[in-house]
C-alpha cells in the first residue's frame, strides 16, 4: 500500500469519505504550523496558502524575542490563530534521550512561573492568543502538565498524543507531520496521504466523529517537494463540494477532550 500514487490514494480517501457522508457525518481537520519568531519569506508564503484555500492555521510562536514585526505581520489575516510553542525552544533534558525545555526534575513552580511569562509576553505583542500549548519537540511530562494547570494553557497540542496522564488538560494534538527528522526532510506524498485515510478510517471505526486530525508543518523547513504538495493538498481538500472540514483551533476546543 506504501507504494500507491498521489491519485490512487486520493481515491482511497474520497471512498473513505463516502463512508463518512452515509452515516452522516464528515471529519474536521486543524492545521498548527510551529516554529515562529520572525517574518520570513516562508511565512509568507505559509500566511499565502491558508488564504487562498480559505485553510484557517494555528501558528505555534516561540516568545522568547520581540514579536512586534512578527505581530504586525499576522495582524490582517483572520485565518491566523496565535498559540504558543513553549519558552524559548532550548533543550534542558540533561539526562539524555528526547529533548526537552524543562527537564523531568524541575520544580513545578519554577515551570508555571516561565510558561506565565512567556505566556504574557505573547498576548502582550499579539493581542488575543488561543490559550493553546503546543511544546517544543511535541515532548511533556508530568511537572509540565503539573504546572500548565497553573497557567491560563489549559489546552496541549502533541503530536500523536501522549502516554503522559494530560489530568485535566484538553488535548488537541496533530497526527499528520509533512516532514521527517533528523535530517528534516520532506515526508512524501504519497505517506502523508496514507496517513491521513487511516486516521479517518480509525476514526470512522471507532466513530470518533468530532475527534479532529491535526495537519503539522514547520515553514522554515519546507524545501520545494514540500510547499508544492501543501499547495496541492490545500487545494483538494477545500475545494468546493470536499467533505473535509477545516476548523480554526479555537473552534475546535469544545469538541476536544481530556488527554485526546
């Protein structure tokens, strides 16, 4: 199946949403794009593409420099939801392994009192922010979560979720990352298109109809193959007559749960 094309896994998916459409229903899809600080070229273009397909996106900000230019950049586009990606994007994990900003061991406290200054730091370039926490590295543990609830972020969005106990913490998570990693690079589309039919079959199955499937980009990372297939995919999952659903994050908040 990994070796299906473009089209032949396009038609896998609108059978797939034929299903959907006979029990009456039609999934919501979310797109969070992470790693701003700055405007760029690739903003740009990024900021282009959620207007021209109407695509509405959570743009995940690392508040950890002035975001003036950065806010005035954004201000005129509607679709665009500021949501905050941790601190300042620094790996502390000492011991090794996954990265993290926070390590494992440090104090609960300590952790709120860092994500509130950012957290005000945020809301104080960009006006109203979704009060969203979307971590670097899409890593958490226990004392993040611990002091989030400190925090007016009581949202998370991972990647895939998390084997962590979010507690309390609504979690709005993506599922389809265009890229892979180490090295960054261009994902494929023919993978990423695979993978999102069996996120909507899995959900179709289980009927999880208001679950959404979260869309991951990072633009300062997309290389040609990547922004041509965005474009491409944008433009066939909004076009006129689609039953994918795009939904800005806020929206969406209600119809997430705990730990989701």
């Amino acid at each position: 199946m990994d070796r299906l094309s473009e089209p032949a896994l396009w038609a896998m998916i609108e059978i797939e949403l034929a299903a959907w459409k006979r029990a009456g229903q039609a999934p919501w899809m979310w797109w969070r794009d992470d790693d701003a600080r700055v405007p760029t070229r690739a903003l740009d273009r990024l900021l282009a593409l959620s207007a021209e397909h109407q695509a509405p996106v959570a743009l995940a900000i690392i508040p950890d420099v002035d975001l003036t230019a950065l806010a005035a950049r954004i201000s005129g586009y509607a679709l665009v939801t500021p949501i905050q990606h941790g601190c300042d994007h620094l790996d502390r994990n000492r011991g090794g392994g996954v990265s993290s900003e926070f390590g494992a061991d440090a104090p609960v406290a300590e952790i709120a009192a860092t994500i509130n200054a950012a957290w005000l730091r945020l809301t104080a370039a960009v006006g109203q922010a979704a009060p969203i926490y979307a971590p670097p590295w899409n890593v958490i543990t226990p004392n993040v979560v611990a002091a989030l609830a400190q925090t007016p972020l009581h949202t998370v969005s991972l990647y895939g979720g998390s084997a962590i106990d979010l507690g309390p913490l609504i979690g709005l998570n993506t599922h389809i990352d265009i890229m892979r990693w180490r090295p960054g690079r261009f994902r494929g589309g023919p993978e990423i298109l695979l993978r999102l039919w069996r996120q909507l079959r899995a959900r179709r199955k289980r009927r999880a109809w208001s679950e959404p499937v979260g869309l991951l980009t990072h633009h300062k990372n997309l290389d040609p193959e990547a922004w041509a297939f965005l474009g491409r995919f944008l433009e066939r999952a909004g076009r006129p007559g689609s039953s994918l659903r795009w939904r800005a994050a806020t929206a969406l908040l209600p119809a997430a749960a705990p730990g989701s």
